[in-house]
C-alpha cells in the first residue's frame, strides 16, 4: 500500500508574521505532516483599495478597515519566503504555496531545487 501524504493547510493564518509562520510550520512537524501550504498573493492584485468585506469578514476582523487593508496584513513578503523556504527544508517538511503570484512562485521554485 502506498503512503498516504499529509499536507498540513497553514493558509493565511500566520497573519503576516514571520515567527506565526514559523510556529505553524513546526506544528505541521509536530503532527507528523509531509508538507505545509501557505497562501502567496498580494492583496492589491486581488481587491480594488475600497472593497468591502463579506459579512463572514466582518463578524471576525475589524469593521472599519477595508477588504484591502485585512488582506494587505495577510501577506507574506518575498523575503519572508526566502527565510520560510529553507526553514522548512531545514525541518523536514515539503514547502508548498497556493500561489497568486507567479514572481514568488518562481522565487520559491528556485529555492527548493536549486
């Protein structure tokens, strides 16, 4: 039988903080996961600047900031991949990205088999 792989979703919920990030990548260890997958976009290529919030959003973050603005503290940056990539090399763990933009995944793709 094959082995089944575990890929742990960490999404968005390091809340743009490297060390959140980090966290989260040794919990996907600690819970014997094969790979960790981070969302990757930036927020002005995904909402207009005065987008409103679903009301899902609302119930959940501060009302008066924008769609924009609570998408905008979500991102990870380049240079927040470049340390987040061989950290999870380092630990053990396979990197994955659901991407919304290709520079990072190119980026990311260099740095995992390069």
């Amino acid at each position: 039988m094959s082995k089944i792989y575990i890929i742990a979703e960490a999404g968005v919920n390091h809340n743009g903080d490297i060390n959140i990030a980090k966290r989260l990548v040794d919990a996907a260890v600690d819970a014997g996961a094969d790979a960790v997958k981070f969302q990757t976009f930036k927020a002005q290529n995904l909402v207009c600047k005065n987008a409103g919030k679903a009301a899902y959003q609302l119930e959940t973050t501060e009302q008066a900031e924008t769609q924009y603005e609570m998408l905008k503290k979500l991102e990870l940056t380049e240079k927040m991949h470049e340390e987040l990539v061989p950290y999870c090399r380092e630990r053990g763990i396979d990197f994955y990205l659901r991407h919304l933009m290709w520079k990072v995944w190119i980026c990311c793709y260099n740095m995992r088999y390069h």
